[in-house]
C-alpha cells in the first residue's frame, strides 16, 4: 500500500455528497484500491491510494459540475 496521499478537497453537501461518495467507492472497486474520507477545513477530503483513481474522481466531480481542488 503506498503511503502517498492522493487527495482532493470538495466542497458538497447532502446528496451531492452522497453521490460522491458512490462514486467514489465504485471508482476504488474498480482499481482495486482502498479509498477514505476526512473532514478538511472547508470541505471534505477524498483520498486514494492510487494516483489514477483520484483522476477518475476529479473527472466525475467535474462530470456532475461539483468543483474539487487538490488537497
């Protein structure tokens, strides 16, 4: 398991967050990495273990028009 953090801020909110985080279980399935959420200062923090899944999750959050940044 790498120890680098591949992270992004979002700042959503009730389903919008819900659909995240769908999504972002189905995106670590699918690569077959772990994935979690923490609070950040503003927003909520999404990371995985793999670089290419948090791309996929940055594509999906601009596909549903929900702005993330990486953390």
């Amino acid at each position: 398991m790498s120890k680098e953090r591949n992270c992004l801020i979002v700042r959503a909110a009730g389903r919008q967050l819900d659909l995240l985080r769908g999504e972002a279980s189905r995106i670590a399935k699918g690569s077959n990495v772990d994935w979690w959420i923490d609070q950040a200062e503003v927003g909520t923090r999404f990371c995985f273990e793999d670089v290419k899944a948090k791309e996929s999750f940055a594509l999906a959050c601009d596909n549903f028009g929900i702005p993330c940044q990486d953390a």
